[in-house]
C-alpha cells in the first residue's frame, strides 16, 4: 500500500510489522510474510542505518524496534497507523496477534 513511498515491498512489511507487535527480528518478520531471510535483513539493516530501527543483542537474536529519537517518529506511525487501517481485517488481526509463548497444554483455543 505505501511500499511506493518507501521504495520497496519489504521495507513496507518491516515497518507495518514492527510497527503492529511493537518488535521484530529478520527471520520471525521473513516467516511471517513467506519471504526469503536476506530481503528482510537488508531492508532492517538499511533502515537502521537511517536511524529510524535500532537493535540490540538478545542471545543469538538481534530484535528492532523504532527508534526513539528519530525526527520524525510521530508522523511515520501515524502513517504505518493509516496504512494499516486499510489492510483486511483478518490480516491486521493477525498482525497484532503477539502469542510468543507456546499454548498451555489442553487450554481452549
């Protein structure tokens, strides 16, 4: 939808995701959109050297999330805002479904 204004298809799935579950690393965003590892960690490692992601080490895993003191933090979420409100409804509810812990064993769905 805005892939357009950032100028790839994957630099707008980074952002919509980290954006929705309020962090992300390369291989769970790569997996979530059925796309191969390399785009995704190009298109983190291009907006992090833009300032607009920063990462830290978390064991093996290097999570994003959005920088803080970027300038202009508060017009780019509420233009990820914007653009997820266009997305279907299954597809928004999917992104901001966080389960990062596996299921208690014989709980209801």
């Amino acid at each position: 939808m805005i892939e357009t204004l950032l100028g790839s298809k994957n630099a707008e799935r980074v952002l919509i995701y980290i954006f929705s579950r309020g962090e992300g690393y390369a291989r769970e965003i790569a997996n979530y959109y059925e796309t191969g590892l390399s785009p995704i960690q190009k298109q983190l490692d291009k907006l992090e050297a833009g300032g607009v992601l920063v990462s830290r080490e978390v064991g093996r895993a290097r999570p994003y999330v959005f920088n803080p003191r970027y300038p202009f933090m508060n017009e780019l979420k509420s233009l990820l805002e914007k653009a997820l409100s266009f997305y279907p409804q299954v597809e928004r509810e999917d992104l901001i479904m966080n389960r990062r812990r596996p299921r208690a064993k014989g709980k209801d769905l």
